[in-house]
C-alpha cells in the first residue's frame, strides 16, 4: 500500500492571496513549498481511494474510472469541493463514505450524479476495503469529523484531520494499537487557546501520547510554515508535503 500526499495545506496554506510573508513569498517563488488543501491517495492493487475531496480539479487528476472509492473526513468546503463538479462526469458510479453528518454539504446529497453515498461507517469499528482494514475515530471540530485508523497487513497508519485535540474515546482507542504512521492536523503555531484545529503544542503532545514510529504534520497554514523556518521539532516528526509518497511495506517509514 502507499499512501500520496495530494495536498498538506488548510485553508490559510501558503501561498495566501495577498500576503507578504516568508511562507507565502517562499510558495511563489518555488511551487515545491506551496500547499494545496489537504488530502491524500492511497493506492493497492486495483484500489485507487481518495482520502478527501478539496482539490478543486479533480476529474483532471484522476480520469474516469481512476477511483475505486472515496472516503471523507467530513463536510467542509475545503475538504469536498472537488466532488462538485466530479459528480457530473460519466461512468460507473463512485462509492462514497464519511461521517454520519444529515445535511452534508450544500445540494451535494441532492443532486449526487455519479457519487454513490453509503451509510457511515460505525466508529471504532474495522471495516474491509479489500484487504485494507478502516476504522473510524470521532475527533473534535466545528463539523461532525472522523479520523481513519488504516491497517495494512498489521501495519497501522492513523489519520487524525480535521482536529484540536482528541475526544477521551479515540485517545484510549489509540493509545490500544501500536502505531507505525500518524498523520495530525497541526494548523498553527503555538496558541494559548484551543480553536478549530491543533496547533503544534496540541499535536505534538498527541503524538507523545501515542507513540508513532513516525509522525507527520499536515493541514498546515502559511503561519505554520513560517513558525517551522525557525523552529525545530522533535525527532520522528516532520511536516509532510505535497507530492510525498509513503510506502507501506516490511519496514515503515519508506518516503519518496
């Protein structure tokens, strides 16, 4: 299984129209830096599973029949916009799972076309997509949001976007299963309040309360970005970015 990086970035990602800082004048100058909004693929045999939906082009990055299933944290703009215009393709329909959240987003329930919306996932429940095991994990957002424990050949990945902090459940659930991979919303720099996402003292303190073999921080904002250009982290922690591919395999973490 590999699991690709489609996008590291929230809503305020470098490059933020109109700013001026570090971050953002670093994204302009070179696309490498820039952060699209955050989303990943995760690829094994024929499955081709779309984690999230906010690339705003889909269809251009993945041709009809390209995506075997679609899988959503929850129903944010910034993390479903692409299905607006995916749903009016042609073809086979699209299986499509998230959360139990009754008004989704805008008429995207109404008028699905070719997106096939299932019924939800039970939390902390495995469920088997091929030989991949799923489990949804309630985390803690403005919007009713999941989480995904991915389970690879007893090989475990979890993928805790969009939050700040985590519901008492899902911690214990999680501190039960050893970890290879931990992908964690860190949206900002240190805060003395909690918001709507971790910022890095909340996600760095998850990642020491369940000790991943490697952490990855994503949906990072422009302000995050520039806080990382004079900050270090802690070993085993590193910010992911667009593009990077990890290999599930014998021995984790294989980057490219």
């Amino acid at each position: 299984m590999k699991l690709t990086f489609l996008g590291t970035g929230g809503v305020t990602a470098a490059p933020l129209p109109g700013c001026d800082c570090r971050a953002c004048q670093r994204a302009q100058r070179n696309s490498a830096h820039a952060r699209a909004p955050c989303s990943a693929l995760i690829a094994f045999g024929h499955e081709r599973i779309l984690l999230d939906a906010g690339l705003p082009l889909l269809a251009s990055h993945f041709p009809p029949g390209t995506l075997t299933r679609i899988l959503l944290t929850h129903y944010h703009m910034d993390h479903v916009q692409g299905l607006f215009a995916l749903r009016w393709g042609v073809g086979d329909p699209i299986p499509v799972w998230g959360p139990p959240d009754s008004r989704g987003c805008d008429d995207l329930y109404r008028h699905p076309g070719l997106l096939d919306f299932r019924p939800a996932l039970t939390p902390f429940v495995s469920h088997a997509f091929g030989e991949l095991q799923v489990t949804p994990l309630p985390l803690q957002h403005s919007k009713l949001t999941h989480g995904y424990l991915f389970d690879w050949h007893d090989t475990r990945l979890a993928w805790l976007c969009d939050t700040c902090g985590l519901p008492p459940d899902t911690a214990d659930f999680l501190r039960g299963q050893p970890l290879d991979q931990l992908v964690i919303d860190c949206n900002d720099p240190p805060r003395a309040e909690p918001g709507n996402h971790n910022d890095v003292t909340r996600a760095l303190a998850i990642a020491a309360l369940l000790q991943p073999r490697q952490t990855w921080l994503t949906h990072l904002s422009h302000e995050m970005d520039n806080w990382l250009t004079d900050n270090p982290l802690p070993e085993g922690v590193q910010p992911a970015r667009d593009g990077q591919t990890l290999l599930c395999g014998a021995h984790w973490p294989v980057t490219v």
